[in-house]
C-alpha cells in the first residue's frame, strides 16, 4: 500500500502533498526538537502525508488543519516510541563486573547546563506573555489543543464556535507564539 502511495507521488506528484510537505516537515521537527533534515523528522513528515491522504475522504473543510493535527499526533508517536527504546535499552543492558558499571552510572545524566536552563527559562516566559496576550477566544483554543490535546470538534463544542474559526484560532496562536520564541525554532 505505502509503495502505490510513494510511486503516485513520485510519478504524478500531488500538488497538496507538495505544498503540505515544509510545514508538516517544520511541525514534527518543532515537536521533535530536531531540525528539518533530521531522519526521524523526515519519517514523521512522509508518514503524516500518507495517512492524511490515504484517509482524506475523512478530511472536512480544510486540508491544512486535518494534516497537521496527524502531523501533531505522528510526532508524538516518534516521541514516545524513542522513550519506550531508551527504556528497553537501559533494561536490556546489564552492567558488565568486570567494567564496574552500574545501572546508575549508565542513565545519563538529566541535569541541564545553567546556560540552557536560563535559555529555556526565558523561552517559556516568552510563550507565556504571547499565550496571554491572545484574546480570549484564540487563547483557549490554543490551550485545548496543545496543552490538553482536543480535537477541533470538541474544541468547538466547548467554545461554541465553528470548527473553521476554531482552526483559525489556533492556527493565528501558534503563530504568535513562534514569533515570541522567535529564532529558537529555526529549522
């Protein structure tokens, strides 16, 4: 199945998946924390297309907001497969006598250096002051989407509100919120 999606891109490419590809491929990396050219961002970007246009049927009203919601949950996939692998990998692994390792010693080390601390400190002020500074509506759409990973329908239940205007909202809030993190998220 995912080799006929691949060769009828290939062969006749679709001009959605085409114009889709950068801002999915800039979404998964923004949630990866990679960059753009990273391959698990690149996997993320192809798996999101493809479930997006196998599916599209399921799509209603606009295109953009469906595949990024896929692009948003494919990432988080990415996410917590890599967290289950490193799991698996510290179990699997037993310390070795004669290299004297323990468990303990073999978990990295989760302390961060000051600098990005306070680098991350000022980032997340950063997004808090533009997450404020959104109007009412916008705000709690961001915050139900992002924060506690509601669907655009039930946000729109919630608000009582058009799903457009819901994707709208949201779509106008994460680009605020980028533009307070600023260069940070450059790919």
């Amino acid at each position: 199945m995912l080799a006929a999606f691949m060769e009828r891109i290939t062969r006749q490419p679709d001009a959605e998946a085409r114009e889709l590809r950068p801002a999915v491929l800039r979404t998964v990396a923004c949630i990866l924390h990679v960059s753009v050219d990273d391959a698990d961002a690149q996997d993320a970007a192809n798996e999101t297309l493809r479930r997006a246009f196998e599916k599209r049927e399921a799509a209603q009203g606009e295109l953009r907001p469906y595949v990024m919601g896929i692009a948003r949950h494919v990432a988080l996939d990415v996410i917590r497969r890599k967290k289950r692998e490193r799991a698996r990998t510290v179990a699997d692994s037993p310390p070795s006598p004669e290299s004297g390792s323990s468990l303990m010693d073999r978990i990295a080390d989760d302390k961060e250096a000051v600098d990005s601390a306070a680098a991350r400190t000022e980032t997340l002020r950063n997004v808090r002051r533009a997450l404020l500074s959104l109007d009412e509506g916008p705000r709690r759409a961001v915050e139900l989407f992002h924060l506690e990973g509601k669907s655009y329908r039930e946000i729109s239940a919630t608000l009582d509100v058009p799903v457009g205007t819901v994707a709208t909202w949201v779509m106008r809030g994460r680009k605020s919120l980028l533009d307070a993190v600023g260069e940070e998220v450059k790919p």
